[in-house]
C-alpha cells in the first residue's frame, strides 16, 4: 500500500493556521462588530402601488396606491434624467390612500418617470419606474378636420352631410357641427366617428356651419384636442339621376366581356380597363363574388402589384354641375386610390391625377363632385396602385355607380 507523505513544515503550517482560527475571535472587542453592521440594518418605506400615468396637453397626471406603510409622509418623483422633481406631501390614513399629482407645463414626448416613498427618518422605498407621454403642439399640428364629401339641402329641404372616412389610430372620435336653425337659434349637433351621414334638423337653408373635429391620442388622455373650427357654406340644390343616359354597365351585378378559366377575374363590359389593371394573367377589374358581379381593384394574394390602373368610361357631357357617386362593399386602406374625371380620353396616371384631374377624390369617400362650364368630353372612372404579398394585399370592390345632374336652387 502506497503511503501519501506530508512534509513536517506543512503540517506545522496548518496547524497554525488552526489556532489562529480559534484564537482572534477571542482576541477581538465585542465593539469591533459594529463597523460591519454600521448605521443598523436597512429600513425601506412601502413603494407606491398600481402606478398609472395618464397623458394630457403639456401635461401628466400620476395616481398610484398607498397600501400598506402607515409611516410614508412623502413622494419623490424624478425625470428627465433627474434634473426635473416633485416632492408631495402624504398624510396617510387607516385605509388605502390614493396619491395623486398633476406634472404640468412637461415637454412634448415620452418620459420616464422614477418614484420613491419616505418616513420621517428619511427612510426612501425602492424605486418604481414608470413612463407616460405629454402632448403638445407637434401633435396638434398634426390633426385635419373630418373631411365631408358632400353638403346640401334637396329641394324637399332636408340637410344633409356626408362624411369622409378618417384613420382612427389618429384618435379621432367626434365632430361638433354648429349651425343656425331656421328660428336663427345656435345648434351644436355631435357627430360620432362612426357616423358616415348627419341630418341637420330645421336648418335655415343657405347658411354656413362651423365644424371641429376631436380627438383623443391614447387610452390614458385625460385631454381632448381640437382642430380648428372649418366654416362651409351648404347650398341648396335638386339632383336628378342621369346614369342610364350616359354610362352602361353600372349595376349592381355588373357585367363582363370575357372571364377567365376560374370563373372569378375578368374583363368588364362597357368600360375601358387598361393593361394595369388586369393583373390575373390578362384578366381583371371585374370579379365574380357569391355570382355577383363586382368593379374590382386589387393586388396582393397571388396577384401582382398594380401601377397606374385605371377603369373608365368616355362620355361627353353639357355644361352643368354632376356628381359621381359609387356604391363600395367591402375595401381596406392602403395605396393609393382615385375617383377622378379628366378631359378627354383617358385617365391621368395616379401620381397625376392631384394635377390633371377637372375634379378628383380618394375612392374611400364614395363620391365626386364636379362642374363644367361647357359641353366636354371626359373619362370618368377610377384610378389606382396597389401593393400586396402572397399573404395580404390591397382591395376594392365596388357594386354600383351612379352619375347625377345637380341644380341649384
């Protein structure tokens, strides 16, 4: 058996090292503990509890929860880098106590916010960190008006506003439309986001309105904003449906001039729809939905983007004032979508039609309005481009069009 041998100074060494073990802590006063455990053992306060930071105009508002400390007289809160601080006052009491301040005059933008409790001793809580956003006048500046498509009174004497669509994500949520009745009293009628028509009760006829759009940026806003107030003149007029004198293949159910293997995209009859357009393999502006027959404006899915697509007709109307309405089942938003009516025969290309259009609007309105002061020849249609993937797309399906004379009164 092999035997492990120790040298004699190691062992000595060891067992010295042993005794000193032993021997210091004999050796040490009972005081000297007291530098390792100097000041006593550390005391935090209750944090402040269920923290909300509610935005508003050059402004926030931070409410939390008192809960369990009864010794916290006071609230810290830093931002900006701790540069910036408000200290509040807490008087607690045998309930749950709900803190609240108003930070005002705040930059425009996000902060983040960090927040401690103290006792009377000066004894802090941990930090809580929380961030919330002011408003101000970049994100006013950024606001328009609902946009209205259409205001008048028929010859019945009914008043009517039709609504542009708005992006909700912009926090819109109402207008206020203000106008005169008939007994010259001040009316302000609140119109919900949702609301696509508004009728005026006992307008006073040929009179203006004022209108303001509101909107609220966030679900923690304790603000509303407002747009500047619009003024619009609504006219009185009477409208007469001319469709079926000067355009074909209108709808609803609309009709093609060949479709394509799938009995889905085709080619419409009566309209001139240009190469763009038919984007399913040489097919396209018109689809085939539940064997209904749709104006159709898409790519994406499997079909390939559209440039500069157009589908229209060429008339040639008299000197009066018209209006081009379309009846749109199902769309989504995205790229760039026109009814627009040109001189002569075509449409213009959609980066144009701003510029060479007699009259235009985006196809998410539903409607165009127009005047000539002579007999013309026009193109009277849609103008679009679209992008998509094999996994989402862009789309517009339109039922029906209607073309009205409009007189007034």
């Amino acid at each position: 058996m092999n035997r492990i041998k120790i040298p004699y100074l190691n062992v000595m060494f060891a067992l010295m090292v042993c005794a000193l073990i032993v021997v210091l802590p004999s050796c040490m006063k009972e005081d000297d503990y007291k530098k390792f455990t100097e000041g006593g053992e550390i005391s935090y306060t209750g944090k402040l509890d269920s923290i909300k930071v509610f935005s508003g105009r050059n402004r926030v508002v931070i409410q939390g929860l008192l809960i369990a400390d009864p010794k916290v007289t006071k609230c810290v809160i830093y931002w900006n880098n701790r540069a910036d601080s408000a200290v509040i006052p807490v008087t607690r009491t045998e309930n749950v106590d709900t803190l609240k301040v108003e930070l005002k005059n705040m930059l425009e933008g996000v902060h983040n916010f960090t927040i401690y409790t103290y006792d009377n001793l000066g004894n802090q809580s941990v930090p809580t960190y929380k961030s919330g956003r002011a408003y101000g006048d970049r994100y006013i500046s950024s606001l328009s008006n609902r946009p209205i498509n259409n205001a008048f009174t028929d010859e019945a004497g009914l008043t009517s506003i039709e609504w542009g669509v708005m992006d909700r994500l912009s926090g819109i949520f109402a207008t206020d439309v203000t106008y005169t009745d008939a007994s010259n009293e001040k009316k302000v009628l609140r119109v919900p986001v949702d609301s696509a028509l508004t009728r005026l009760d006992n307008f006073k006829e040929k009179t203006d309105i004022q209108f303001r759009t509101m909107f609220i940026p966030d679900t923690l806003s304790i603000d509303t904003f407002y747009t500047t107030s619009t003024t619009r003149y609504i006219p009185k007029f009477s409208q007469a449906d001319i469709t079926t004198t000067y355009l074909k293949n209108v709808g609803p159910n609309v009709n093609y001039s060949s479709i394509n293997s799938g009995n889905r995209w085709g080619i419409l009859s009566d309209w001139t729809s240009n190469t763009a357009i038919k984007n399913a393999s040489g097919f396209g502006g018109y689809e085939r939905r539940s064997n209904v027959g749709f104006i159709s404006l898409e790519a994406g899915w499997g079909l390939p983007n559209v440039t500069d697509g157009k589908i229209f007709q060429t008339i040639t109307l008299p000197a009066g004032s018209y209006r081009f309405a379309v009846v749109m089942n199902e769309f989504n938003s995205g790229g760039s979508r026109y009814l627009s009516v040109a001189a002569g025969n075509d449409l213009p290309n959609a980066a144009d039609v701003t510029g060479s259009s007699i009259a235009f609007s985006n196809l998410e309105s539903k409607v165009l309005n127009f005047t000539l002061t002579g007999p013309t020849t026009v193109s009277i249609g849609f103008v679009c481009s679209l992008t998509g993937t094999s996994g989402t797309g862009m789309y517009s399906k339109i039922a029906s069009v209607k073309l009205y004379s409009i007189q007034y009164l």
